[in-house]
C-alpha cells in the first residue's frame, strides 16, 4: 500500500486541451499536492494550441528529488478567471453547439476537453511544499518506500474549493479530484465523494473506501508509476531465449485484506519446478532483483495486495512478462478502450489456491499464444509509461479520454440536481449504489 504513485496533475489555462505532467512522486508527496489537483470540466471545445509544459522532470520514484525539481522549475502566472456567470456562458456555449454549423455538436467525445484548473493560494500549494521539504528531516515516520509521512494539510484547503462558485453550481460533480493513495483524503471524502476521482484502486469494501464512495461510473484508474525500467521490443527479443523461469514472483509474501491469498499460493506453489516465489525489499537492491527475475521469466504472478491492485502488475507489464492476475475485484485503467486478455491471464483465487491447477493451467498455454501475448505485451507497453510532454496513448492521454466519455453522464447528474426539488422526493445519489463485495479467502 505505502509507495503507491501518480503523477500529479498540470495546471491547464481555460479554454486549453492539457494533457497531464508526469511527475513522479511518492505517495506521500502526492497527499501534499491534492489541495492544487482540483480542476472542473466544461464541455468539449474546438482544438486549440497546447501550451508548454511547466516543467520537464524524469520519472523517478525519488520522492525529494522530484520535490525539489518542482519547486525549482519556472511557476506560471495566475491565469484569466472562469466567468462570473458560469451557467450562462456554459450555456451560451452548449446552445452554439447544439444549434449552430450542422455536425459541430457530435461526436462530442472526438473533441478536446475544456478544462479549468484552479489558482489556489500559494499556502495551499508551493508554500506548503516547501515547508515540508525544510521541515521533513523532523519526521522520523516513513513510508515502506522511505518517503516521510508529515501531515500539513490544513482542512481549509477544502472549505476553499467547496466555496467555489463552479463547485457549488455542480456540487463538486463535474470536478476531478486526484486520489492518489487509499489513505487520500480519508477524513473528508463524505465531502467530495460526488467528485470524479482518480484512483489507484477501487476497493469499496470499507478497507479502504466507503461503500458508495467509488464506482466505475463516475471515477477512472489509473496505473501506477513502474519501478523496473522498460524492456523494449528489442529487449524482449534479446531476452526471448533466456525465460526459463515459467512463474516469478517477487514482493510481500504477507499481506492484509485480500493480500491474504498470497500466503496461500506461496504454500501452494513452494518448491515447484522452475518457479521462484521470493520475498522482496526495496531500494536498489530490490528493483535489480525484480527487474532481472521478470524478464528471466514467462510469466509474473499479480496477487492482491492490502488493496486489490499491485504496482507489480504494470512492472510484469512493461518486463514482457505476461501477468497472471489473481485478484478477485480488480479493477483495470482504461479498461473501456483496452482489452486486458491481450496481455493478461485471468485465475479465479478459488483456482489459484486449488492443488497443481496452476501449474499445469501454465503449462497447458501453448507456445504460440505466448508469443502472441508477449508481442502484446510491448504494443501495450505505451499506455503505461508516463512521460513529459505526454505522449499520445500515453496515461495521460488515455485518462483524458477516459473523462471524456463521462462528459454526456455527468452534464445529466449536475443538471437533474439543479432542477429537482428537493423536498418531493428522495435523490438516489452515489449512497445507492451497492459497493464490490470482497470474496476474503
């Protein structure tokens, strides 16, 4: 759980299509920079120039490296306001829409979003990173992957964003808030749960989140920041020959919530023929072991962890080590324009557990499905890697048109609470829809 990570998200001036900024920091940084990563969407408008990025930084899991990167690059300037009208020039821009050139109002999700980023006090942003960074030797509590754990959130960050006309106007519906850690705003949720957000996971089942708090509909996934570098095409074919490993696996083998089914397939699995179960560590040490049992092997285990998605996932992924996902309520990022089953295999935990069934369920995958999916493996590769500037199908890309195709659902939710009286009815809101249940082993 500890070491989950995002990229946090660029500011956008109004009226611009921006794509997201990678930068790649702990989750713990990511606590700090939430109070700057609301932003409200419009509808989509016509293409426009995109402005340069804010900064440039390398992926890197260096929590304070990319803190100071951040705070030493060139800030923007305060960019123009919303209107002080928000309804009337949302709508004067939707009727031109609907009502002008024919074809300009469909396909609404082919056009790029319109999307406000709020200008926050600087002591909600900049001023509270900085503070941490010259007050974070004090904290001798860190997380798994050394990033401290200090806590300078102020609650006033929130009353700040809910004061917002274009919040109030919507009730935070059509606004996007990056949650980028289960621990996120725990204390405050029940207040911006009407929000989308982005999500490392989806776990409803009151381990994490609340039931009601989270669902597909309203929220996207996105993947974590690998820890492994890139085997590319190249690689993988230089590494081809040398998989001898049919299974790997390398992390906690000890793990709460649905991570309990590891002990399980580590008791299943122990001392079968060419298959390494290993106990992993971080640091160098740990991502060298990690990297180079991956691409020794054919195929890389992905248990649940304390929340049903794993960081391990992405690294088999971007390794050519074709994924073996055993977890149960798993939800994917940008499953609504990729198809997993190109890449992965899917086993019920009720298998996984039973005695030989997944060995021999490996050995029975013929050799021609397996270059199939390694090949797939490297065309996917691409949705993966977060990179500045952006790449087209990169995640950040793909995020972007994960929202946009929420856009039509959303105008429907903000519009049917602006005209619904309140008092002649009960209003099923996201408290009635029924969480994922948990199958604990």
């Amino acid at each position: 759980m500890a070491g989950k990570q995002f990229p946090t998200l660029a500011h956008a001036r109004p009226g611009s299509s921006r794509r997201l900024l990678a930068f790649a920091f702990a989750a713990a940084s990511l606590l700090l920079l939430l109070p700057a990563s609301y932003f409200f969407l419009l509808s989509p408008s016509s293409p426009r120039s995109t402005p340069a990025s804010l900064a440039s930084p390398s992926p890197t899991t260096s929590f304070l490296a990319s803190l100071d990167r951040f705070l030493a690059a060139p800030h923007p300037s305060a960019s123009s306001t919303a209107p002080s009208n928000l309804n009337a020039a949302i709508r004067a821009e939707e009727e031109a829409r609907l009502y002008g050139e024919p074809g300009s109002a469909w396909p609404a999700a082919t056009r790029p979003l319109r999307v406000y980023v709020y200008e926050m006090p600087s002591k909600f942003t900049y001023d509270l990173l900085r503070l941490f960074r010259d007050s974070y030797r004090e904290t001798d509590n860190l997380t798994s992957n050394g990033s401290p754990v200090h806590r300078l959130i102020e609650q006033e960050a929130l009353k700040w964003v809910t004061d917002q006309p274009a919040w109030q106007r919507s009730e935070g519906r059509d606004h996007i808030i990056s949650v980028h850690h289960p621990w996120s705003f725990k204390s405050v949720r029940r207040f911006v749960k009407k929000a989308i957000w982005l999500l490392p996971d989806m776990d409803s089942t009151g381990n994490w989140y609340k039931p009601g708090q989270v669902y597909l509909e309203k929220d996207v996934i996105l993947p974590y920041v690998p820890n492994i570098e890139f085997c590319d095409s190249k690689c993988v074919s230089e590494t081809q020959s040398k998989r001898s490993i049919l299974l790997f696996f390398r992390g906690r083998l000890k793990r709460n919530a649905g991570g309990k089914i590891r002990s399980k397939l580590v008791a299943e699995l122990k001392g079968a023929e060419d298959i390494v179960i290993e106990e992993g560590s971080a640091g160098a040490e740990g991502k060298t072991a990690a990297q180079n049992g991956m691409r020794k092997s054919i195929f890389c285990l992905s248990p649940a962890g304390d929340t049903p998605s794993s960081a391990r996932l992405f690294d088999a992924i971007i390794s050519g080590c074709i994924p073996v996902i055993i977890s149960d309520e798993l939800e994917l990022p940008f499953e609504g324009i990729l198809d997993y089953r190109e890449i992965a295999l899917f086993v019920s935990s009720s298998d996984a557990v039973q005695p030989g069934w997944l060995v021999n369920y490996l050995r029975g995958i013929d050799a021609k499905r397996v270059r199939e999916m390694r090949y797939n493996l490297v065309k996917y590769s691409r949705h993966f890697l977060y990179s500045s500037p952006a790449q087209p199908l990169g995640p950040e890309d793909l995020t972007w048109r994960m929202i946009a195709g929420k856009l039509v659902n959303i105008k429907l939710h903000v519009r049917r609470s602006q005209r619904v009286v309140r008092e002649s009815r009960s209003i099923c809101t996201c408290e009635c829809r029924v969480g994922n249940t948990t199958m604990m082993l």
